[in-house]
C-alpha cells in the first residue's frame, strides 16, 4: 500500500498471526517483540 506521499505503508491485511491464540498470548505477554520474533515463534509450533 502507498502512502500519499509516495512511501510503503504497512498493512496488515494479509497477516493471520493474531489469527493463533498462542501468538496472542505470546505478544501479552511481550508486547514490544517485533513482528519477525512473532513469525518464528509461530513457525516453532
């Protein structure tokens, strides 16, 4: 998606990792982990 200035903006509306109530949890329990720590950690279940 762009930006009306012409950059990316994230989207997340190709993302299911809030979709896997262990990723949840994962994220309260650590809630500044960045979204690639998110993806491996569901990769490891």
């Amino acid at each position: 998606m762009q930006s009306s200035r012409g950059g990316t903006v994230w989207s997340c509306t190709a993302c299911t990792l809030l979709h896997i109530p262990a990723v949840v949890e994962y994220m309260k329990r650590n809630p500044e982990v960045p979204v690639r720590e998110l993806k491996r950690f569901r990769d490891r279940l």
